[in-house]
C-alpha cells in the first residue's frame, strides 16, 4: 500500500510512525512534519529521531508548515513534553532533512503517481490543506485519507473540540470539503474511539517484556517508558487507568480495519464560532446538508489493536 504519513511527533506519533515501519504492507514513501503538539523545527527532529530508532534512515521526511493556516498557533507540549517525546532523551539525530517543503511533496508526489496513494494524518491537517488548495486536482490521485481528528462527544483541548482540529479547523474544513467534492475516501477516527485504546499497565508491561532477559528490543523499551510520562493529565481527569493511543489507531485502521467500527456520515468542522470552533458536526440523518462525506469511527477492538501493536513492535527485536 503506498503511503505518506503526515504527523507532529508527539508520543503517540511516534508510536504510529514505529507500527508503520514494522508493517512490510505498508510501503511509506514519506514523512511529511507539521507544527502541532510542539514546533516543526522539534516534530521534524523527533521524526528523524524515531526514525533512526527503527532504523529506517533511508527514509524521507519533508519538513511542513511551522503554523495554523489563519488562527494563532497551540502547542500541546504540556501533554508531551518539552522535547514532544515524553522527556525520553535521544542521540542526536543524524539523517537529513529533505530540502522541499512538505506542502510541495505532497503535491508532487499525487500529481502523476503511479498507483493512487493513502494518506495518514496525525496531527493537524494545514500541509494537507495547503497541498489541495494549491493543486486540488491532486485530490482524484488519493485512495483514501484516514485521519485522527475531531470529536463528536466532549473534546480534550476545549469541551467541543479535539486537538488536531482545534489547532487548524480551517484546514481540516477545506481537506474534509475538498475530499467530497472529489469523491475522495475519508476515514476519521475520533477521541470518541482513540480514548478506549488505553495503554494499561498490563498492556504497557507486555511492550517491557519484548526487551526482558536475554531480549533486546530497544525499540518497545523506549516507547513503554515514553508511554509512563504521556497523558498524566488526561489520566487523571478522565479516570483511565493509562494513557490513549490516539495517533496508532490510523496506522491500525490501515493493517486490520476490522477492529474498527464505522458509519458513514455528512461532516464539516466549525470555523465561526469561538464556542466550538474546531467541532466535528456530524449530521446521521442528512438535514443539515453538510458539504463533507466520511466514514465515522464508531468502536475499537482495544484488545486487538494492542495484540497488533505488541507484535508489531515486537519485530524489533
């Protein structure tokens, strides 16, 4: 499956990033970095970090845009922390950045591809919007876009809105728009579902074991203890008993779709009001005659997506 990730690395990025290496269906053709849970100058350092954890240096990482579209920038480095990796210290990273800007990889690389390409978005969509505006014929090369984002109960940065939409609901608009009018797949899994995919003790503790005795897996040693510093606040005001996985959740749907439940709805983002700007309207029933048509994340199989991501991570070893 040809893919590009766009993300902003992040713990659960760089989670998502480690599944999709370890999956030899997935051919990634690239990584394209934006502004969100902390700057792009350290989301584009982190995703080269990652990268060089799961010994994937040959691959190519497109530094994108360093903020939101119209409104001032967030950052969630709160949630992640400083460096965006939980405090986990790493070399310093020694692959290149790419000298093109990620907005014009994107739109390079579905002008004329040989076979349509997926997207997988885990951050804010403002590259992936950028990219459409600039050339929206690009759209009809896309197989699918399957994106965390948005929430249709109570959000994690306002009570309306998740982060990812909250932090460029402009582009999310245009990309969910732009992707009806061209007939494009959407796949959106929300907080809704990423939060029942809680990396529990027990399920933190079988990443531990990949590296226990006389195993050597660095790679699920550096993700459960960057997973022991990730979503304490989260934790505590929402009772789980561990941090939600939300960014994997995309790189899974791609694996095993199966361990997702969907409905298909009419969707747009709010960009108006300062109440709910960043929202998810989601409308079941087609009154609202919303512009956007996505296929909705509704449930996760949670023990089967960390069965997936254990053995995953597992190949690491």
């Amino acid at each position: 499956m040809p893919l590009i990730i766009d993300c902003d690395p992040g713990i659960d990025d760089a989670v998502a990033l480690l599944l999709a290496m370890a999956s030899p269906q997935l051919d990634l053709l690239g990584i394209t970095t934006v502004a969100g849970n902390v700057s792009i100058e350290t989301t584009s350092t982190n995703a080269r970090s990652i990268c060089e954890l799961g010994q994937r240096t040959a691959l190519k990482i497109f530094p994108g845009c360093p903020r939101p579209m119209v409104r001032e920038p967030i950052i969630a480095a709160h949630v992640h922390g400083e460096n965006g990796l939980g405090g986990v210290r790493f070399p310093p990273a020694q692959m290149p950045l790419q000298q093109k800007h990620g907005v014009d990889f994107l739109r390079d690389s579905l002008r004329s591809p040989s076979a349509p390409i997926t997207l997988a978005t885990l951050g804010p969509l403002t590259n992936v919007a950028m990219a459409l505006i600039q050339a929206p014929e690009i759209a009809q090369h896309l197989e699918r876009i399957v994106m965390m984002g948005g929430a249709v109960g109570a959000g994690n940065v306002t009570g309306a809105a998740e982060f990812n939409f909250y932090a460029d609901p402009h582009a999310a608009q245009v990309v969910l728009h732009s992707a009806a009018e061209y007939d494009v797949p959407v796949v959106v899994i929300p907080l809704d579902v990423t939060h029942r995919a809680i990396a529990t003790p027990a399920r933190r503790q079988a990443l531990r074991n990949l590296s226990s005795g006389s195993l050597s897996n660095p790679v699920a040693k550096t993700v459960a203890t960057m997973l022991d510093n990730y979503g304490l606040r989260e934790q505590r005001d929402m009772g789980f008993a561990g941090p939600p996985l939300h960014d994997p959740c995309v790189i899974a749907y791609l694996l095993q779709p199966a361990l997702f439940e969907t409905e298909t709805v009419s969707a747009t983002v709010e960009i108006a009001s300062p109440w709910t700007q960043g929202r998810l309207v989601v409308d079941r029933n087609g009154e609202l005659d919303l512009p956007g048509r996505i296929e909705l994340a509704t449930g996760i199989d949670a023990d089967g997506f960390y069965k997936l991501l254990t053995e995953a991570l597992g190949c690491f070893g």
